[in-house]
C-alpha cells in the first residue's frame, strides 16, 4: 500500500511538473474550459487528431518540427524576428500547446477562436530576411510549409514513439484531420494523406537551406535549452531523438551528423522508454478498486 501510495505520489509530482511546464500558469484553467465546455468538435474522439495529439510522442515531434521548419529561410526570419523564441521559449511553446490541445479536442467556437487569434498576428508579422526578401507570416505559400513540416514531425514521431501507432489508413486520416486547421489559418490546399504529404514536400525542397538564423536556432533549441541541470539529460534524450527522425537532406544543413549504429542502439531506445515515461506521469493513475 504504502508502495503503491508512493508511486502514485511521484507520478501527480513528475506530472504536475511537466504540465506547468508545456502549458504554462494558465494551464489547469484551458483544460478544464477545452475539456469541459459542452458542445460540438472539429474532431470527434475516434478521430485519429486526438491520438496523436494526446500522446507524449509530440514532445519529440515538436522539436523535429522546430529544426525542420528553420529550413525555409523567410519561416526563420520571421521566427527569429518576431517570435521571441529565445527571450519566452515556454511562452511561444505553451502558447503552441494550447492552440493544438483547443483545436484538436476544444469546441468548434473555441477553435475558430483561437484560430482567429493566430491570423490575426500573422497579419502583423512583416518583414524583411538578411537575404532582402519580404516575407508575410500570412503568406499561404510560408503557411503551408510550417504545416506540412508540422504534420509529418508529429505523425513520424508518433509512429515511432506512441502508445497505439496507426495503421495506414490511420495515418492518411491524420493527415486529413490536420488539413481542416490548415485551411481554417489559411492554407488552401493542405495535403489530405500521405502520397500528398510526401509530393508537398519535395516540391519546398529546392527552397530550404540552412542559414546562420537557422543553425543558431538549432545550436539554442539541442544545446543550450532554458533548463534546470538536473532536467537536462532528459531533454537531451528527447533532442536527439529529434534529430534521428529527420531525414539525411534536412540533417546535412543544420550539421547534424548521423553516428551509424549509435541511434538505433542508443538513441531510440532511450527514447522509447522516455516517452512510456512520461505518458506514465501525465496521464491520471485509475481510481481506486471499490470507488
């Protein structure tokens, strides 16, 4: 008994730290209003979203998809100009977390709020990269490569590292789930399943390079994250299985060497048994027997 109470005690600890953490001070109060909030969905709960969004893959997804999106110098410029993804990297990543946990299980009126919000920054995001080119954060043209660099991180990284892969079909309805967020922030054609997915992106390929923007923001998102010490190992673990999951063209310009061998020992394990550990803390201990 006294066993299992401690168990149970590190798990609401460990649980309660990682969720201030992803999403902020406000974090209990948007649960309560995403989950609680009576009315109809974007996305009913056999959708495969919800799987994929409810499972703790998405840290590793995450941070994929922040190197992978760097690729496309007027993304990063705009990141790196506007974002402040170095002074607030909990705020710009809580804010994320939000928006994804209020579209994804949220009331439709919730989600095309919050969507509405993200538009409208986008429309104030302006500028000019070290290149010279304009870039507009609303550009459906940028939008739609955040997108597709967003879906494949999360969908590669859940099928690697969650609980309940999908199956094919699974897969391709993902994809089509994310395609009504796309189009409501204002991407007009988002891909619906994998074929499509894969054809978008090698069409941005001839686009992305590695700049200087780029590689900083990689060396400050792997190497020197805002973390105490002690949380450190475990979020190296979390970025470098990142880095394993992008492809070999979007690892060569950001420097990110392959090491044969090392990641399929080592790194994806480690990896694998991270992830059961933090879907263990964050998600509720079953009452118990009798109540």
């Amino acid at each position: 008994m006294d066993r299992a109470r401690s168990g149970s005690g590190v798990r609401d600890r460990l649980g309660r730290e990682l969720f201030a953490r992803v999403a902020g001070p406000s974090g209990p109060e948007n649960r309560a209003r995403i989950h609680g909030t009576p009315g109809p969905r974007w996305f009913g709960p056999e959708r495969p979203v919800r799987r994929v969004h409810g499972d703790a893959s998405m840290f590793i997804g995450g941070l994929r998809a922040l190197l992978l999106q760097s690729l496309h110098p007027l993304a990063m410029a705009a990141v790196a100009g506007h974002s402040g993804f170095r002074g607030d990297p909990w705020g710009r990543l809580q804010r994320t977390s939000t928006f994804l946990a209020v579209t994804t299980f949220g009331t439709a009126e919730h989600a095309q709020e919050a969507v509405d919000r993200v538009r409208a920054v986008h429309e104030r995001v302006r500028g000019r990269a070290p290149s010279g080119e304009p870039y507009h954060a609303a550009d459906p043209h940028l939008l739609c490569w955040v997108h597709i660099a967003e879906v494949d991180s999360f969908l590669r990284a859940h099928q690697r590292y969650g609980a309940r892969p999908l199956d094919g079909a699974g897969c391709d309805g993902y994809i089509h789930d994310m395609a009504t967020v796309a189009r409501a922030l204002g991407v007009p054609d988002p891909p619906h399943d994998r074929a499509e997915l894969a054809e978008r992106i090698a069409a941005y390929r001839p686009e992305l390079r590695a700049t200087q923007e780029a590689l900083d923001a990689a060396r400050f998102i792997l190497l020197h994250p805002p973390l105490p010490w002690p949380a450190r190992p475990p979020y190296a673990v979390l970025a470098a299985n990142a880095v394993a999951a992008l492809p070999p063209w979007a690892r060569s310009p950001l420097r990110l060497p392959r090491v044969p061998g090392v990641e399929e020992v080592c790194v994806r394990p480690a990896g694998k048994a991270l992830t059961r550990t933090i879907r263990w803390a964050m998600t509720p201990p079953p009452p118990p027997a009798g109540s």
